[in-house]
C-alpha cells in the first residue's frame, strides 16, 4: 500500500513491522559494502531507507549504489522503528523501482554556491532543507492571517489586480496598454476594500501587489502579496490594536505548528515567543528622539528609512508602532490628527532586529470636501477616483485599516537576510526569470 512519510509518521503504532511503499526523489545518499542509505524526499519529509546486501537482490543493490541524487523512486519496505531518527522510524528497503534517472549532474550540490547562481537555478533550490522549511512557513503564515481574518467575522473579497489609478503615487506603477486605454498592475487593494467596508462592515483582501520601485535593497520585490483589512466605524487605536492582535495570532500560530522548521532555520525561538501584547506604542515625534540620542539626526517630515527602523527597532524585544507621521509623507487619504493638522493618523509596525516595516495602515480621511482639498493640493486626477469619493457622498463614517507585507513578515519570522528567499519565485529589478 502507498504512503506518504507524513501519514506513516501519524498512524507509526500500527505500521511498526508492516510493509508499505513510498514515492518520492533522492536527496541524498551514503554507501558501504554491504549497506546503502537513501534519503528519500517525498515533499512533505525526508527518510532514511536502508538497503541490506543480504535483503534485495544483487541487481537492485548494485543499481541503488549508483543512484543520482534527485532521481525519482519507488521504495517499498518494512516501518521498523528507530530512536535515532528524527521520525522515530526507518525504512528496512526490500524492492527499489526507478521512476526517472536524472540526466546530467544536479547543479546545486553541498557545497557554497553564489546567490545568483541558486536564484538562477530557484526551481531546484527549492528542494533543499532550507527553502522547503521557509514555504512551509510562508503558507502557515498565510493560514493564520486567513483563519484571524475568519474568526474576527472578516469577509473576504477579492481586490481587482488591473486598475485604472494610482493608489500610491504614479512613480512606482507598472502601467500597460489596455484596449485603448492605460492601465495599471495594482499597488494596493486599499481603495477597493474601503468601497466593500462600506457594504459589509469588516473586510479583507489578500493577494499579490505590484510596485516598480528601482530599489535593490534585501527588503524589496516588484511583486509580492499583501493582506488588506479594512473596517467601517475604525479608528487610529482601533487599527493598531488589530495590527497587534493579529500579529500575536501569527507568531503564536507558527510557534505551534512549525517548531521543526524554525529548527532548521536555527531561529532563535525563544525572540520569537517575546511576540506578546503590549506592542511599545511611540510617536513620530518619539521615533526622532530616539534617532538623536543615537547619533542620528532626522529632519522633521522625511520618512524614515532602513536604517533609521533598524536604529528604533534594537531598543525593543518586540514589534514597535510608530504613529501619527508628517502627513507630507503619508498617502492622500490618511486622515489628519485633529490635534493637529501636520500630522497623519496613520501606523507602521516595525518587526525587531532590522527587519523594517511590516505594516502600515491607519485612518482613512472620510469627509469629502477635505478629501477633494487634499487631492487637489497634492494634483491628483478626480476622474478616475470619481468611484472613490463616492464612498465620502453615500453616508460616509470613519474606517481604517492597514496593509501586511507576507515576505517581509516571512523575513522576520524565519530570520532570512533577503525576501528573495520568502517567495517562491521572486520578481525583482534584474529578475523575471525562473
């Protein structure tokens, strides 16, 4: 009978002894005279499967002895258990079945390879130890911002991908033809999550985003994806202490759930369980003060870059959210502190150890004639955002919301230097391919 690694594993008491068959690649391979032992790869594990001179046929253990590494296999075998293993068990091999020989010699091997080398070859790096622990922690991560989402009574819908305007500002668009007419690859779903606020009370997207940003620093990509919740009747506090709940959720889902893959990353687990509420909460004005008494001397109403959010982020053992920005360097639609007028009500979330910005989000402006001042202050076009400040004209309320970068929350969370490796095949200024 097939199985897969993972199902023995869970049913380990009653295979004990039992014969099964198992599908999977060759990661790796040890031989002596008399014994081999496979690594098979099926996916979702790795196991060690030991072919005895004395327990398959002369054709099959010579055969075994030359296997390449990433050849494809049927393995059919006794479950005999094994403390040694992490697995708890071994596969005692009694029949081995070439599925396909590899071709010519796999390119990645154990030893140092350059980045643009395993990025040129992301399709089969994908296979080793590492990238595979990093997806499976990319997709828990994705299941826990769905799950929050859910179990806050979030609806999801869905954000269009092509777009007639610019969310963001019209630098960092990916503008195509589009029958006639320009369009554009999305910056954010935010505009359009405000809209289905406003029928459904609690909403959220969550799909890929574009920005053609000429950045090459480790924290950018010109695709990525991004989770978008935005809430009617919301408030500045409000949105912050979602963005807080919802980050203990996803660190403390990873935490119960992926243990084993942190280990191969060598995360350090216990930084990691420091992601508990309260979330240090500091002003713009504060995040300054901070910069001086460090030796970095920022100018009021100039966004804070890499390394300022570095410098802020190592005094805290924990994510940090920093509000209420110059509202020259926040979008046209934050709203204004009431406090006072030079001032966004708007948040970043800072992850720990330099990793950046992770969140950003706010309260969105929701009077009209203040919109329509700002917009025209700043020469954004109405005609195409005519739909957007419909939203002001029908029984406008207050809302906000924020948007959640996955790979750079992945980043953090795995402790990877670059979100290249956060994303199955990432899209960068010099990389279209694989």
């Amino acid at each position: 009978m097939k199985y897969s690694i993972k199902s023995i594993k869970t049913n380990l008491t009653t295979l004990i002894g039992k014969t099964v068959t198992l599908q999977g690649w060759l990661y790796a391979k040890r031989s002596s005279k008399k014994i081999h032992f496979l690594q098979l790869r099926d996916g979702a594990d790795i196991l060690q499967c030991v072919v005895g001179v004395d327990d398959v046929n002369a054709d099959i253990f010579e055969m075994t002895d030359k296997l390449d590494q990433e050849t494809s296999l049927i393995v059919k075998g006794e479950v005999r258990k094994d403390d040694r293993s992490p697995l708890g068990f071994e596969l005692g091999v009694s029949n081995v079945e070439i599925i396909a020989s590899v071709t010519r010699d796999y390119p990645i091997s154990p030893k140092e390879h350059g980045v643009a080398f395993l990025m040129d070859h992301r399709h089969l790096w994908l296979r080793s130890k590492r990238q595979q622990a990093i997806l499976k922690i990319r997709a828990s991560i994705i299941t826990a911002i769905r799950t929050f989402f859910e179990k806050e009574d979030f609806t999801l819908v869905d954000a269009p991908i092509l777009t007639s305007n610019s969310c963001e500002g019209t630098s960092t668009l990916f503008n195509l033809e589009y029958f006639g007419q320009n369009a554009y690859l999305t910056q954010t779903g935010q505009l359009y999550m405000e809209a289905a606020a406003m029928a459904l009370g609690k909403v959220y997207c969550f799909g890929p985003i574009f920005r053609a940003e000429k950045s090459k620093t480790r924290r950018h990509l010109t695709e990525f994806w991004m989770a978008e919740p935005e809430v009617a009747f919301y408030k500045l506090d409000d949105v912050m202490d979602l963005a807080e709940d919802m980050l203990c959720y996803i660190v403390s889902h990873i935490l119960d759930t992926n243990i084993r893959e942190l280990t191969v990353l060598e995360r350090d687990i216990d930084a990691l369980r420091k992601t508990c509420k309260p979330f240090p909460r500091i002003s713009y004005d504060e995040a300054l003060e901070i910069l001086k008494q460090h030796g970095k001397d920022t100018v009021f109403g100039k966004d804070l870059g890499a390394d300022e959010e570095t410098i802020i982020s190592k005094q805290f053992d924990r994510p940090v959210m920093i509000h209420r920005y110059p509202a020259e360097c926040k979008a046209f639609y934050m709203a204004r502190d009431p406090q006072n007028n030079k001032l966004s009500l708007g948040v970043d979330v800072i992850a720990p150890d330099g990793y950046g910005e992770i969140i950003g989000g706010g309260e969105r402006e929701h009077r009209l004639d203040v919109l329509e001042k700002t917009m025209e202050e700043m020469s954004i076009p109405k005609d195409t955002l005519e739909w957007y400040l419909d939203i002001r004209r029908y029984g406008s309320v207050p809302h906000g919301g924020f948007g959640v970068g996955l790979e750079r929350t992945v980043a953090w969370i795995c402790d990877i230097k670059h979100v290249r490796e956060a994303i199955p095949f990432p899209r960068t200024m010099e990389r279209l391919t694989p």
